[in-house]
C-alpha cells in the first residue's frame, strides 16, 4: 500500500462512514463495503488496492486495539455489577445461538473444524456496535441494559478461547486440549494480574510524563499480545488481558482518552482490510448461508433477550428491547473469520467460504440490528400492547 492507496482509503472510509452515521447506522458495515468496492474482488473495475505485509500488519494492529479497549471496559467490579444477570442471560444465550450456529456450520461444512468456527461467528454478538448504539439511542439508563452488557460480558468471556482455537486449534484432542489449557491458564493470570498488579501500575504510570506514559503502555499493550502468540494463542487474548489489567488501574479513563483516537483508526482499517478479502462472486456459494443465518440470528438473538428477561423479571417489551441489542454482529464475527483464515489446517476452500460469510454476515446484521435497536421500543408496543382493563357492568 502506498501512500497515495492510503490517502484513497482514508478519504473513502470517511465519506462511506459520515453516509452510516447521517442513516443512523453503525460504521462497521460502511468501512467493510469500502474494502470490498476497492479490493482485488468483484467489482474488479474499482480493484485499486490488494492485500499486502502492510495492509496485514495494519489489521493486526487493529486487532489489537480493538481487544485492548474491550479489555479496559470488562472489569472485576463490572462483573460483580452485572453478577446477576450474568449466569442466566449468558448461559441461555450460549446454549441458544451456539445451537443455532452448528445448525448453519454442520448444513455448510458438515461436521469439521469449519462448522465449529462458523458457529463460534454466529453465536458472539457486537460489544461495539450494541454499546454504540445504545449510547446513541440514550438506552444506557434503561433497566434492561444491564442483562444486555451481562451477555455481552459472558460472550466476551468465551470468545476469549474461542479467539486462540480460531487461530490454531483443529488438532487432534491431545493437542485441543493443551490449546484449552494455555488459554485458560493464560486468562486466569490475567484476572489475577488485574487484581493485584493494580496499585504498582497507578505508582509506575502516575510518576511518568505523557510521552513516556504512552510508552509504558503502549509497550505493555504489544508486549501482552507477543506473549499470547509465542504461547500459540492470539495476539488478540493478549490484548484483552491487557486491558483487563490496566482497567482496574485509577488511571483507566486516562489510558482510554489518550488512545481512543489510535482505537478508531486501526479498527477501521482492519475492517477496511478485512473487506479487501471479501469477494462478492462468491455470493452464489455462501448466499444461502448468510440468509440461512440472518434468519436464524434474529431467531435466536430476539428469543434469547426475551426468554432471559422474562426470567430474570424484566416486562416483554424490556425483553425485546434486550434482544434487539444482540442482533447485530461484527468485530468478533470478523477477527474469528481473519484468524481462521491463516489456519493451515482449513481447507483452502472452507477458509475463502468462512471469509465471505462472515464479510456478508456482518453487513446485514449490524445494519439489520441497527434498525431495530432504534425502532424495538415502537416495535414492542406494537408486539406487546397495554392491556386494557376490563370494565365490570353495575348490577
């Protein structure tokens, strides 16, 4: 990628996303049709930009911040906060959508590594888009934001394993089971590290200038992520751990002020680099897939917030509203597909499928999800009117 390709790229994902944002629309969905109108694929007549060392590098990085900024909102007290609704919520949606997505991975792939990951894509909502959106449509107050930020907290939980299998499972047991085991061992040092490293990371960073403040983390951040990759995981569990730690530090809201603007950047060029791979003309492989699936997910996701918030004493329009907010999909349903895609033990074929399914998925579900967190408290009145009171006759 030259110079001139990356002023093209920032000048298309600035114009695509302000279009998102004037239709109320997650940017997600805008910055992967920028990559897939500039990319190799169809439409070749726009094919400017191909992918590259550089263009892997950037999304690598993308990767990184995106898991960092998650990894600062999940904390021990957040946990606590949300304890509640955290085992019931998280646990039907599990069993729910993860059922539902082996449905599409085995109707796909048959029984293989590819269904698991497919289902893995179709199960994990969008932290991002879901907290945007109900930043955006002032949900945050609402009761029933806190059994929504509960799933997204179990979810975020499980795809923490799911990110380093993605990348390197598909072995033999013997081998799934060592995977499983650096992977939680891995998660339970950072737990520990977030707890008790704390207090030494606010002395250490309080006493630093900016300039090497950013250092200090910065270097923590890449170094977390090095480290979950020579053990054979993800850059990306790294990474989350890293801002799992730091985010029990007293100068959280000050990591996160200073590299927010880093954050948007590197993730729209991941999902700008991420859309590069995205070939339409595969449509006819995958259509019936991703249409298989979008059914499925409203299914699912829509019953899920509805059952868990019935149970957990919430009225059926809070419920809905619950569910309406899990619709959307997209960073983990893209960094699953990215990691898979490197994985040698997927087959050349199943690797391209699972790329543009998840690209395609994407799109619809963040645009779909969208719609509906703006329109589910209309919808629900219209679903779940007010009983009217029954007026008794005098005798």
């Amino acid at each position: 990628m030259t110079l001139s390709e990356l002023a093209l790229t920032v000048a298309v994902l600035v114009a695509l996303g302000l279009a998102a944002r004037r239709l109320g629309l997650s940017a997600i969905p805008a910055y992967l049709f920028a990559g897939l109108l500039l990319g190799p694929n169809e439409p070749e007549q726009l094919a400017i930009i191909s992918t590259s060392e550089v263009t892997d590098f950037v999304a690598e990085l993308g990767i990184v911040f995106l898991l960092f900024f998650l990894g600062l909102e999940f904390s021990l007290s957040r946990l606590t906060r949300t304890g509640r609704h955290i085992g019931l919520g998280g646990t039907v949606d599990l069993v729910a959508n993860l059922g539902l997505g082996l449905l599409v991975g085995v109707a796909a792939f048959g029984v293989s590594y590819a269904a698991l990951i497919l289902a893995a894509a179709f199960y994990v909502s969008s932290s991002a888009v879901a907290v945007k959106g109900l930043i955006d449509f002032r949900r945050l107050g609402d009761d029933e934001t806190d059994l929504v930020l509960a799933i997204l907290v179990f979810e975020d939980l499980v795809v923490a394993f799911m990110l380093g299998f993605a990348a390197a499972g598909g072995g033999g047991p013997s081998d799934t089971l060592v995977l499983v085991a650096k992977a939680l061992g891995f998660v339970t040092v950072g737990l520990a590290a977030s707890r008790w490293l704390a207090r030494p990371f606010d002395r250490l960073l309080d006493r630093l200038p900016l300039e090497f403040f950013l250092l200090v983390v910065f270097g923590f951040l890449v170094g977390s992520a090095a480290v979950a990759d020579e053990l054979g995981l993800s850059e990306a569990i790294g990474a989350l751990m890293a801002g799992i730690v730091l985010s029990e530090t007293s100068v959280r809201d000050q990591i996160e002020e200073r590299f927010f603007s880093f954050r948007d950047i590197f993730a729209a060029l991941f999902f700008f680099v991420f859309g590069l791979s995205i070939d339409l003309g595969a449509i006819g492989d995958v259509g019936w897939i991703v249409a298989l699936a979008v059914v499925l997910t409203l299914a699912g996701k829509l019953g899920t917030g509805w059952i868990a918030g019935k149970v957990g004493g919430f009225t059926s329009r809070q419920s809905f509203n619950a569910g309406a907010a899990l619709v959307a999909h997209g960073e983990f349903t893209v960094i699953l597909a990215q990691l898979a895609s490197t994985n040698p033990l997927l087959d050349p074929g199943q690797r391209i499928d699972l790329v543009a399914f998840a690209g395609l998925y994407v799109l619809a579900t963040a645009t779909i999800g969208v719609v509906l967190m703006k329109e589910s408290k209309r919808l629900g009145r219209a679903l779940f009117p007010t009983p009217v009171p029954r007026l008794t006759q005098e005798p």
